[in-house]
C-alpha cells in the first residue's frame, strides 16, 4: 500500500486550517474536492483520520498521517534546495514549533530570524507552557519544542537548553504597601499575586519555599508574557519574572526583588528524529542561543 503524498498534505493542511472550507482556500480547490480526498484517503487506509468538528482535529491514525505530511514537505524543501543549484527554485516550507510564552518573550525570535534570512521557510508557532509543549510533539502538530520534558518523546531526539531562572518582584510603589516588614508569611497571604493562567504554579512553588499559605493569596490571571511582566510593573500583583525580562525594569527602578530562593526550569529542544538539513539547521540555531543566554542547567 502506498500513501498519495497529495492526499496526506490535504489532510494535514486541513488540520491546519481547522476547516475543510480554509483547506481548501489554501489549496486552491473546493470544499467538496478537498472532502473527496479525504474520504479516498480513508476508504485507501480503512480508518478514519479526521474527526469531523470545529476546528476539525486528527484522530490517531490521523496523527501518523499528518507527520508523513510534514515530513514529506521538509525532504522535498531539502532536494529543491540542492536542485537550486542547477536554477530550480527552492520552495518555501512551513515548519511548525511549539514554545513557552516566556521563551517567546525573551530570546526564542532573533534565531528564527537568522534561519529565515538564510533559508526558504516560514515559522508557525504554538504557545504553550513549557511543561505541555512536548504533548504538541507527540500528537504530530508541531515538528520541534523547546520543553521542560528531558524524556525524549517517541521518535524525537532531545537536546538540553539551559534553565531559565525565575524571581520574585514586586512594583517599587507597592513595596511598601504589601510588605512593610519584607515578604512574611502573613504579608504573603495577603499580598494578590499575578499567575499566568490556572496551569502556572510558579508563584504556589516560590510561596511553598517561603513557608507561606499558598492558598490564601488573591491573584490576577494575565495570560500574556509582555503584559504579565506590566502587571508587575504597573503594581497589579507579585510575580515571579525570569531575569531576561525583569532586569531593564529593576535598572529603572521599576521593581524590586522580593528575595527568597530562585526558582529554576531546566529547558530542553526537543524535534522529531529526522535528519534534514533544514531541521538540522533549526536546532544548531536554537541550541545555541538557548545555551548563550539560559542559565547552565
């Protein structure tokens, strides 16, 4: 049995796009085109591959098909990169990766930004936390992410980053207001807190070292890392930051350091285990940024 390669893509684009009718916008075709295939793919495959919902999403056999996909698009990205020597022109390939809003923030663009000067590809990119990135891994969304995971997720190969090293501040101007004394257990029971979202238990990990009641604070959900780190700054909350981005803020006065231990995650990249230049060339990118400004793990 042999898998139609144009058959596949339809699939995976169609998970993409998370309709048939943007699928098939993107694949200049109509929807009942892009629905024939598939159907053929299905009825070829004898499972069924996409649950049929909004967004439309993969089932398991769907999943392997999917990751055919894209790994078919990286091997033709590499032979029409070589054929370029000969005059042909090198295709743009989409690489999707998945990564934390902080390493977003921080220092995760300006290597994408090295590799699409040199390279025909763009970048789609999934944020998540650090801790649910490699489940992005195995489903097959993404090809590459940097992950608090040092397990190698099936058919991935897995490189050690550096950790991000999270502490504690407060705004300058509510410094005195919620902790007069420094940051007591009681001051830290009634000091709000700012989390990102309800999965973020840095701040319940940094109040537990600090033998403080970690459920007894009021918090704030600020589910983007820009404004996360402004909702310190503008004195909405404490929070932990990472020193990548609270470092201009105490330089200007803007926030102080409450003390207490650090808190350190440890980052890995982990990517699917095929060897292609472009892949290659990705994690030499990212790899090497991590490890320039991450702390050593």
């Amino acid at each position: 049995m042999r898998i139609p390669f144009d058959l596949a893509e339809t699939i995976a684009t169609v998970v993409d796009e998370g309709t048939l009718e943007a699928a098939a916008r993107r694949l200049h075709l109509t929807p009942s085109a892009v629905s024939q295939r598939i159907k053929s793919l299905e009825e070829l495959l004898g499972q069924v591959l996409l649950v049929r919902a909004k967004p439309a999403r993969p089932t398991d056999a769907g999943v392997a098909v999917v990751r055919l996909a894209r790994q078919a698009a990286l091997l033709e990205h590499d032979a029409l990169a070589e054929l370029g020597a000969a005059g042909g022109d090198e295709a743009v390939v989409s690489v999707p990766l998945a990564v934390s809003a902080d390493s977003l923030a921080t220092w995760f663009l300006p290597p994408l930004a090295r590799l699409s000067a040199r390279h025909s590809v763009v970048f789609e990119l999934r944020r998540d936390d650090q801790d649910f990135t490699a489940a992005l891994l195995e489903s097959g969304t993404v090809m590459g992410a940097v992950t608090s995971r040092a397990t190698p997720v099936a058919g991935c190969r897995v490189t050690p980053l550096g950790s991000m090293r999270y502490e504690a501040f407060v705004a300058m101007s509510a410094m005195a207001q919620w902790f007069p004394d420094g940051p007591t257990p009681t001051a830290l029971a009634a000091a709000p807190v700012v989390d990102f979202d309800r999965r973020d238990d840095l701040q319940t990990q940094w109040l537990r070292a600090m033998e403080a009641a970690e459920h007894m604070p009021p918090r704030h959900y600020v589910p983007a890392s820009a404004d996360f780190a402004a909702a310190v700054r503008l004195g909405l909350g404490w929070a932990l930051l990472p020193r990548l981005q609270s470092d201009a803020a105490v330089a200007a006065g803007e926030i102080v350091a409450l003390g207490g231990p650090p808190v350190d995650v440890p980052l890995f990249w982990q990517q699917w285990n095929l060897r292609t230049p472009l892949l290659d060339a990705i994690a030499a990118e990212i790899v090497a940024e991590g490890r320039r400004v991450l702390a050593p793990v």
